[in-house]
C-alpha cells in the first residue's frame, strides 16, 4: 500500500506592494490635482500609483470649471516623504495635469468628508443612537421601526470616532465619499 505523499506548501512571493507599503515612517498625505476633464486622466493618474505599489486611501473627483473643462482630483495616500514627494513630481509631468499641491505641506487644508451611516438598533440601543447622532450633529436621513440612516459630514477622523461609536450598537452599513479639501486663505490652486 503506498502511504499518502503531500506535495510542499506552495511558495507565495512577497506582494511587490508589501515593500512599498512599509509602515516605519509612512505618512498620509492629501494631494489635491487639477487636471482636465477628458476620458483616461483618472485611470492615468490612479494607474501612476499602483504601478509603483502605492495605496490610494480616499479618492474624490469632480468638475470644478466648465468653461475650461477642468476637474480636481482629490487623493489620499500614505508612504514614505521622498514616495510622496516622487509621485508629487511624477503625477505634475503628465500631460493632462495642470497643478498638482501636496495639501499636508501646506499644513492650515480643511478636509471634509460625508458619510451615511446604517444602524439597526432597538430599545435603549436605538436610544443610544440618537444621542450619539446628537452629539456628533449627524441627521437621521431615514428611519424604520428597526434602523436609521444617518448623514453626517465633518473631518474624516470625526467620521471615524463615529463608526466606531455605532459598531456595538448595531452597525450595518458605512457609505463615504472620501475627503474632500481646500487650504484656507485667498490664494487659489
């Protein structure tokens, strides 16, 4: 009778994306790129990233000038200073970019994000909810008999501490639009 014979334990490479991503002095940077409005920029832009193993966080686009057909892209990522500082140089040569502002070196940018927040909750839970959402100014966008759906906007960390809060009252569902930010002052992008 021959015994069982077990093939070795498959060899699984290291994700090219472990190296990039080391968290030993990584930082979270929020760029902010105007860029123009045309199919392919952002799947250029986001290609820029993963192809060197980068992580984008939060990501948000919209059309901000018509006339010129221009959009912002608003990206989050984390990384190494020189990592940042090289995707900072590499995304401003691409062609359809026209500005590229490393927001957290300009240290005074407000970030903002919305969040809808599914919870289902009973009894004091449901209670507990609402207070929470009370005190956090988040508003009960929809409610049943068992859930509520609430709005809130603020900074991503205050949307954080949120979630985190509904998580043992009854959490079900998160839906975020990720950040959006703009250094104070008068000077423009």
């Amino acid at each position: 009778m021959n015994a069982p014979t077990h093939a070795p334990a498959p060899v699984i490479p290291p994700s090219p994306y472990s190296s990039a991503l080391g968290k030993s002095n990584s930082e979270s940077h929020t760029l902010s790129v105007l860029v123009d409005n045309e199919p392919g920029v952002l799947a250029r832009v986001v290609g820029l990233f993963s192809g060197r193993g980068y992580n984008i966080e939060s990501l948000t686009v919209a059309e901000v000038a018509h006339a010129e057909s221009l959009s912002r892209i608003t990206i989050v990522t984390s990384g190494p200073p020189e990592a940042i500082e090289q995707i900072t140089h590499q995304l401003e040569r691409l062609v359809p970019i026209h500005r590229v502002t490393d927001l957290t070196l300009h240290g005074r940018a407000i970030e903002r994000e919305l969040a809808m927040v599914k919870v289902r909750s009973r009894g004091d839970n449901r209670m507990e909810a609402m207070r929470l959402a009370e005190a956090f100014k988040a508003r009960v966008i929809d409610a049943t008999i068992e859930s509520f759906i609430f709005e809130l906007t603020g900074a991503p960390g205050k949307i954080n501490d949120f979630v985190e809060l509904m998580r043992p009252i009854g959490l079900v569902e998160v839906s975020r639009t990720g950040v959006a930010a703009i250094t104070r002052g008068a000077a423009g992008m």
